[in-house]
C-alpha cells in the first residue's frame, strides 16, 4: 500500500438546501477546520438538494489518494436521515471503497460541547 493512502480527510455531511445561503455556516466550519488543521482535507457534502452528494464527495477525494474518511454529520438532531439515510449510504460506501477505513462521527448535536456552547449562546445578551 503506498503512503499516499494514509491520507485522512473528514467529510461535513449535511441535508442540504435550495437556497444559496444555507451553505455558509457549513462552509464556515471546513474553512475553520482549514485553519486549525492545514494538513486535514476536508469538503461539504450534502443528502440532498445540493451537491456534491456524499458518494460523489468520497469518490473524488479516493481519487486524490485518501484512505481515510471521518464523516461528521452536521445535524443538530437525531432524526430519521441521521439514524437511517446516512448509515444506508455509509453501507454503500464501504462496499464501494472496501480499502478506505470509514469512521462515521455522532452528529453534532450530540456533542456535549456543542450542547453546553449552544447553552451559552442561548444565555448571552
């Protein structure tokens, strides 16, 4: 196996929308990660409505060599995308790219941290 398949990427998975501006707080947050971490790929992909899609995400980024993906599901809730559509893709991308080590990341909103900061949100002036 080359080095280049050590490569990690980490993939914002979102519902994605119509609407143009939708896109900008889950931009915002890969354009973040760039930042803190300029060795990490990361990119935007959505369920539906906008794309690129999450096969079409994961397909380009084996081609630049990556090995590894985290997907990080950028729902605030648990609801039926999150508990159904996302492990039924996650399936399919593992029979897709059987060399790619997936780790399938809870969704935001279950992160004690984005519960307490949100907390602190609701709470300022």
């Amino acid at each position: 196996m080359s080095s280049s398949i050590s490569h990690r990427a980490t993939i914002l998975f979102g519902h994605g929308s119509r609407d143009p501006m939708w896109h900008k707080p889950m931009q915002a947050v890969a354009e973040r990660v760039r930042q803190i971490d300029s060795h990490t790929q990361v990119r935007c992909a959505y369920l539906e409505l906008t794309e690129p899609d999450l096969p079409t995400c994961v397909a380009e980024l084996v081609q630049t060599g990556v090995g590894a993906v985290s997907i990080v599901p950028m729902f605030l809730g648990v609801g039926r995308h999150a508990r159904e559509d996302l492990p039924q893709l996650l399936t399919e991308l593992r029979e897709q790219h059987p060399l790619v080590e997936f780790h399938l990341q809870p969704a935001v909103g279950e992160n004690q941290r984005v519960i307490d900061l949100l907390a602190h949100i609701a709470l300022s002036d």
